[in-house]
C-alpha cells in the first residue's frame, strides 16, 4: 500500500474520504459528552422562594449545566385550600399568602405582587403542574419556557395561573395550542403524570420548596433545601466531581436578553457580578438602543427586549 493511502478517513457529516487531520492523537475529555451526574429540581409553579432563587439558579444551570442533566420535578405544593395550612408562616388561609409573598419579594428583591390573594386567590397549584408535564411529555424542553413564563404572570403581574384562560394565553405566548394543551390537562393522565412527580419527590426526601438533589450514577448524592447562594450549589457539585470544575462563560447580556425577553435587575447583577446601582449603566454599554428598554415594575429595574 503506498503511503498515499495512509491517514485517510471518511467524513461522517459528508460522507466524503479523504486525508484525516495531521494531529493523529488528540487528547479527548469523555466527562464532556456523557454527564455522569443528575440534577433534581423539585419545585412549585406558585412557590415564592423558588422565584426567588431564579438568579442564582439561572447562573448555575449556565455556569455548570454541561455537568449534569437537569429534571424539573413538580412538588404540588397547594393542592387545595380544604385542610391545607402553612403554620410555620402563618398561612391558614389566601389572604394571608399576600403578606408572606410581599415579604419574599422585598427580602429577594425578584419583583412579587401577592394582591391577587386578596382579590382572586388560586385555589390549587395544580393546574399549572398538569400544563407542565403535558407540555414536557409533548414539546420537550417547551416545559421551562412555560415554568418561567407562568412566574412572572402570577408573581408580576398579578394573574391567577389557576384559572385555565391564563395558563391558556401562557401557553400560546410560547408558540403551543393553548387551548389544545389546557383540555389535555385537564385528563387523568396529566394527573398521573404528576401523580408520578410526587412519588419521585416523596423518594428523594424533599419536605419543601425548593430543593435540588444532585445524584452521581451510583444514585449517591447532595441534597440542598431552600434557597441558597451560588456557592452552595457550586460546593455540592464539587462534592461529587473528583475532578476541579470548569464553569462556562456567562453568556452576553444580548445573547442572555433573546433568551429570557424580561430580565430583572437582581438576575443581572447576580449573572454578571455587578450592583444595583450599575445596572443601567451596564446595559446601556452592552446593548445597542434600539434593542431594549427599562422599565420599573414594584419598585425593581426591568430590562425588556424590544420585538
């Protein structure tokens, strides 16, 4: 054989053969295409301090997600007002959600408005737990967008995620049949498949939200309850990794905004390690003008993607 035909390789993309790189033998990192470990994040469409670990939650997932596979678990935390209290906060009943959810917002500073509790309260969490694992069983990867969205309705804006024309136009906004998804939700099978939610939650322990359980392949693991500090999630990791993490970049602010088109100013400073007071002028030298514009919702700094 002569040595024109050595180094020769077939090309998977094209199909075509030809000479194969000169660098023969390459150093290869195999942690990088198969993620040894699992994240459980059990959490609630209506948890409060879930929405306020949406920061340092979202810098995680960014910062470190190419380590683990993320698995959003519904906990169902109010299946209705009929027996149901939360002691610890003083919560027999909607009403007094107002209060505690003001409290949370103002201590977190992600934007709450809680009035709804007064004037249209929820009456179950659970509606807009179906919608999710409908959406998860049928668009996979459409569940988060709907989680994140349905947040800001009811934490922001006041809307009642309960009712099924909200979750409806929720649903739409992310480009799904709302009406299509609400119907489907509203079957025994979408109640089964949470049904199954609470099973995995009940299993790994959890007595609250949020939580997130981190779970090597030998189903040995982290478990963090509450919401905590980047550097919390970080040392979990690390726990299990025997290797030094090696966080990605985070991503530009413009790259970030096409993402999520409503950006709090708490995420910001959490993403990009800034203050408060360097928000604007931060946005303003990484965004071009026509593409955004701030707004002030609660007394928090907004930035919107202009469309």
């Amino acid at each position: 054989m002569s040595d024109s035909n050595h180094n020769m390789m077939c090309d998977l993309e094209t199909g075509m053969c030809g000479p194969a790189d000169e660098e023969q033998v390459q150093a290869i990192d195999l942690n990088q295409l198969a993620k040894k470990f699992t994240l459980y994040y059990v959490t609630d469409p209506i948890c409060s301090h879930c929405w306020a670990l949406e920061p340092v939650l979202n810098r995680f997932l960014r910062q470190y997600g190419h380590y683990f596979n993320l698995k959003v678990v519904m906990g169902g935390l109010l299946p209705s007002w009929h027996g149901f209290a939360d002691n610890s906060n003083g919560i027999q009943k909607p009403a007094d959600v107002a209060h505690h959810w003001k409290e949370v917002g103002l201590h977190s500073r992600m934007p709450i408005d809680g009035s709804l509790w007064i004037s249209d309260p929820i009456l179950s969490s659970y509606p807009p737990s179906r919608v999710f694992k409908v959406i998860a069983l049928r668009h996979p990867g459409k569940e988060i967008e709907f989680l994140r969205r349905a947040r800001e309705a009811v934490f922001v804006f006041n809307q009642n995620i309960g009712e099924d024309s909200v979750l409806e136009a929720i649903v739409n906004g992310i480009g799904l049949d709302g009406a299509r998804i609400i119907e489907e939700a509203g079957q025994e099978s979408a109640q089964a498949l949470l049904d199954g939610d609470f099973e995995l939650a009940a299993s790994l322990g959890v007595r609250g939200f949020p939580t997130l359980v981190l779970v090597n392949e030998e189903n040995k693991g982290v478990k963090i309850s509450g919401a905590r500090p980047l550097e919390a999630y970080i040392s979990a990791l690390q726990q299990l990794s025997a290797a030094a993490l090696e966080p990605r970049p985070v991503p530009a602010l413009s790259q970030l905004i096409q993402e999520e088109p409503l950006l709090f100013a708490r995420e910001i400073e959490e993403m990009y390690d800034i203050e408060s007071h360097q928000v604007e002028a931060f946005a303003e030298n990484e965004l071009a003008q026509d593409t955004y514009s701030l707004q002030t919702i609660l007394d928090e700094l907004v930035l919107a993607a202009k469309k």
